[in-house]
C-alpha cells in the first residue's frame, strides 16, 4: 500500500490479535450469526488485518457489516444452496449471508471439486460484501492449489469514454504457494483504485493523485485533489486514461462481471442495483499439471529472482505481490494490529451498545 | 486500437479475405507444415486482421513465423502430445510447433473437457509464438461457453520499482456469447502496450506517448518520443507507475505466468530464455452454472447498455470490448483487409522465393 494510506504514528493504537478476533467474534455472534459462522467472518477479517490490507480489514468494513445486519441487508443465518452443480463446477445461492463468511464454504468447494477432476470452479451471488477476496485464494494455495478470488459489487467505475458508472470495482486475486518463499498472492481492484482507499484516505488526511478519480461526468482529474464528497466523483478503471490503457481495466473489469456475476446467471449492479456480490472461485489442483515440487521449486526460483532484482533510481527494493503482506504479518502477529484511534473509538462505542467486553489494546 | 497505429490511407492496400488466406496457407506449406496445420494457421492469423488487431495478423508476425521456420526454432510437424491429464484438466508439450496452430487442438481440447465436468482447463509449453490470443478465446464462445486464454513469452517487462525487466507482455483475452449483440471479447497486454505496437508505432511513423516504456535503466519515460531502438527500452506494466497502479499490471502478468508458465511445471523467459511459449486455455461450460439463455440475454443487456451509455465529453460513444473488433471483421469482409504497402512488398518478395503466386490485391 502507498506510504500516504498507512495510519500517522501518533493516532496508532495497536491490539493483540487474539483480542481482535474474541471481539470481531463476539460481535458478529451479537448480530445473530452461529458460533462456527462468527469465527470463520473473524478470522477473514482479524487475517486481512495481519496482512496489512487495512482497506478491507476491521476498521472500514467492520461498521458496515454490522449496519448490514441492523438494517436486514444481510441475513445472519443465510440457508445457502447449490442451485446448479457439474464434477468441476457449482453455483451457490449465498441467500443474502455475509460473503466473508460464505467466501470460505464456496472455495471449499471449489479444492473438493479440484481434487477428484484437477479444477473446480464455483459461482456464487446474492451474498454480502466479500472483503479482500485474497483470503479466499489463500485457502486454495495452502492446500497446494492456485486460488483465484474475483467478486462484482456496485456501480463506481465509468467505462472508458463514458460519462456514467457502469462497473464496480471488482478486484481479481491469484495465490500460488512457493517452497521457501512467501507466498505469491495478488489481490487487486480493476479501477485505479479501490474504493475504500477514499475512505482510509479521508480518515488519515490524504489527498488523491492524478488520474485517481473521475469528476462526476465521467472526465479524468488530473490534478492532486482532497477526496470529493460521495456524489462528486467516480472511480476509473485502471489504467485512468484511453492512452494509458484504461480500456484495459474496463475489460478486465467486464472478466469478472463475466466470470462471476453473468456465469452465476445474474445482472450487474448497472442494471439490477439490488446490493448484492457475486463472486467466483476457482481452485486449480497443482498435482492435476505437474509435479508439486517443481511447481514450487520453479516459483521460489522466481519469486527470489524479482526479490533480489536491482531496483531503478529512487527505489529501495523489488517487492513481489504477497511480499509486502507476509512481512505485516510477521510485524503483526508479533507487535498487534495498527488500528486509528477512530476506529478504536467505534469498538468501544459499539462493544457498549451490545454489552461486550472493551476491545483489549496493547 | 488508438488513431495513430492505423496504416495512413495513402500507404494502405486492401486485400481480400480469401486471397490472403491462400496465399498465408500456402507459405506455411512451404514451410514444411501440412496442409490441414497450414490452414488452422492462416484461418487465425487472417481472423486477427479481419477483427483489426494489425499488431498479431500477417503484418507483424507472418515474417516473424517464416523466419523461425528457417532457422529450425520453429517446428513445422511437431509431435505435440499431453502429458499430464486429470477429467479437468491437461498439460500439453507443444514439441517446437508454433502457438498460433496449436492453440486450436489445445482449446478443443479444454472445450471437450468442458462438456464432461463442467470446467476445462488445458496448459501448454513449449511452442512458437501464439499470435492473438483472443482467437482462442472465441473457440469457446463459439461452443456457449465462456473462454479464456493467456499467453507468457519473452522478458521485456520491468516490474514495479525494477532496473531490469522480469517479464513478458503477457496478454489476458476472455471470451463471451450474447444473444444479438456482437460477443464480449477482450484481449490485452498487461504490459501499457503490447511489443508488436512499437513495430506498428515504428511502420506508420507514430510517436509513443509518456508512460508507454521505461528507459533502460527501469525509469517510467514521462515525454512523447520517437520508437527508440530496441536495446533502449523496456516495457512497463498496464498503470506504468506505482502511484497509477502499475503493480496491478505486473501482478497481473505474474498471474498469467501462475496460471500458464508454473503450472505447467516450467519457467519464464527471466529464468530460461528458450524463447517458447507457455499458455493457459480454460473453456466454461455456462449450462454447468445456469441457463444459457439467460447468461446470453443478462449480457446482451450489459453490453447494449454499455454501447448506449452517454460519452463523456469530447468522445462520440462508448465502446464495449469486442465491439471495435466486431464492425472492422463486418466492414473488412465486405472492402478487403487494409495492408501497409510495405507489407505488400514482403509478400511479393516471399512469393518470389517460394515460387508461389502472388498475393492478390483488391
């Protein structure tokens, strides 16, 4: 993540994850969810926090799940149901449960099914928001197995050319295990940016750089700008221009829209604006193509070599995507979780509303 | 494709479909390649400049595949086989043959699979170049499933904060059939520009706008410059800087080498730089996750609210992937494939030396 997103030293408070995850439990079980449930939306949740994605950990997410299930948008105990099924393939009718509770049942599926054909493929919608769909892909990779993660929400992203959003954001996420490398894992938005980066942005004072957002007729800014308020502004895929190769994030954008939200037989949010992600997970099993020792061999080759490539002038070091986030974790697990003292202060807010516990800090 | 890669009309001569597709048959016949080989090759490249993709039709890569075929790195009656298969998946050695006739064996190949299980998954190594790969793609679309293929070669792509390239230009094309409307198809580098671009840029006198390569030592060059010669660059990936996104790009080329170069038990052209192809072809079965009539209606939707969404100023329309590719194959078929003149010439001259009839223009 860009320097400009990190929390600013003197508003970090930073809280054991153990006692991140009792507290996240404890208050999806408040929300109605079952035991085994709550702690499977924690862990994707106190993980994504550990890996450093703050975007898509506690502190943005969190609030909004809850208000999710006060509002009824999002059913506590979903009876969720393959609607349609094939030995490489299902798709999953999530009945408006959470879809970081519901994305670990659904890749499950998808390495079960990998395992008795080589690859398993699962659709699933009408599920909630699915946090950072890398998780998911992880599930895969530590079960020797790539994992792909792509989810469809919203309608934030203008086309290339247009002056109307018509995409969301719709991140892709790839995870591959090395030998004794970190792990390859990729999680990123098809747009310049994810949306909740505007928020993290807001909340730690940042400004947004050039080709970042669309003004509200669909026409790149290309100036560094404080973050505009909600209706101001739409997002742009990546890419930010035609010349740059905006065309390209549109596509890209359009995949998961294919792969997810039209292969499940389902409309995007342009056209059926009912709140609801639809998500696709595919598990392709290693041993199915080649040896699984070569596999990781080969990539711990890579990997290492993109590691120790020599950096261009004004740069410290090459990372590979999964660098970055396996050293928060280290960092993490070891010093606690960074969270903003705002967000601190929502835990005790919310933890008093539902007679819980204070959240424990460091 | 932007305005400044068209062939300027004055250097532009229109060739008919059928008398390019002889004339391309009959020099991969001198070759060495048998006539039905021969065929499915000049039927893909001939495709690929009917739908207008003038990088990866004859202009750029015909000479390139002759040339391979003389210096022996090309192999005109390889003995491809699989050898690794589960009910899902397969792994194909491509002996030496070029990508461009192979593809379609190994997209049949993931299409049949497709039909038993639901998913077909097929990964292929050791090939020639595999032109556009959005082809491909389009096999599956063809059949009502969804196809996909990616393609890893070379090492000319710097990854983000990088002084040497790590990687190839490694294209995405996905694939998808609607109902009325002209199908999704999509099919990108994940580098800013493909390599063949820069032959374009170079044959039609265009200059590369900022952002498009890197100088040798990794730096994003941030002004409009000639095509500079080919030891003086690299290539950057699709969002060109950190701040644009440009680690989307590289993560995205690393994935295309996860699901093409690893699993299929081999290395990328920065390990091992044999100068062979490694792809990944997937076909999705969409009766396996829902009807087909609604996946084909729910896109024909998107792709016609897509087409009619209000542009943005200083733009006439909105385009959709697939839609430029659909109206230059219908007016192409109809008026002959526009040729640069010099492009004409090495056909005479190819002609000249295979004792073969010359290619006949409109």
């Amino acid at each position: 993540m860009l320097e400009r997103f990190n929390v600013p030293p003197k508003d970090e408070v930073r809280v054991p994850e153990q006692s991140l995850r009792s507290t996240v439990t404890a208050i999806f079980e408040k929300m109605g969810v079952p035991r085994q449930a709550a702690v499977e939306g924690a862990d994707v949740l106190v993980m994504t926090d550990l890996r450093g994605v703050e975007t898509h950990g506690v502190s943005n997410m969190l609030r909004s799940y809850v208000q999710g299930y006060k509002d009824k948008r999002l059913n506590p105990r979903p009876e969720w149901h393959i609607v349609r099924e094939a030995p490489g393939t299902a798709t999953i009718d999530a009945d408006g449960g959470l879809g970081i509770i519901l994305g670990g049942p659904a890749m499950r599926l998808a390495i079960e099914k990998a395992r008795k054909v080589g690859v398993g493929i699962v659709t699933m919608y009408n599920s909630g928001h699915m946090g950072a769909v890398g998780h998911f892909a992880m599930m895969a990779a530590k079960e020797d197995m790539v994992g792909i993660c792509m989810t469809a929400l919203s309608n934030r992203v203008v086309p290339t050319f247009a002056a109307e959003p018509r995409l969301g954001t719709n991140p892709i996420a790839v995870a591959a295990p090395a030998k004794s490398e970190p792990p390859f894992l990729f999680d990123a938005a098809t747009s310049t940016i994810a949306e909740n980066k505007l928020g993290l942005a807001a909340r730690v004072g940042a400004n947004l750089l050039p080709g970042w957002v669309s003004d509200n007729q669909g026409g790149p800014v290309t100036e560094e700008i404080a973050v505009p308020k909600r209706g101001d502004y739409y997002l742009l895929p990546l890419g930010s221009t035609r010349e740059q190769g905006s065309h390209k994030g549109y596509g890209l954008a359009m995949m998961v829209e294919v792969l997810s939200t039209f292969l499940a037989g389902t409309l995007p949010d342009a056209l059926n604006p009912a709140g609801r992600a639809r998500s696709h997970f595919a598990a392709y099993d290693i041993a199915a193509f080649t040896d699984v020792d070569t596999f990781k061999e080969n990539l711990d080759s890579m990997l290492k070599t993109l590691r120790t490539t020599p950096p261009a002038e004004g740069h410290e070091r090459v990372l590979y995507p999964g660098l970055p986030e396996y050293e928060a974790e280290q960092d993490r697990r070891a010093n606690g979780i960074p969270l903003h003292k705002e967000v601190i202060q929502w835990f005790d807010d919310i933890t008093a509303e539902l007679s819980l516990p204070r959240l424990k800090t460091m």
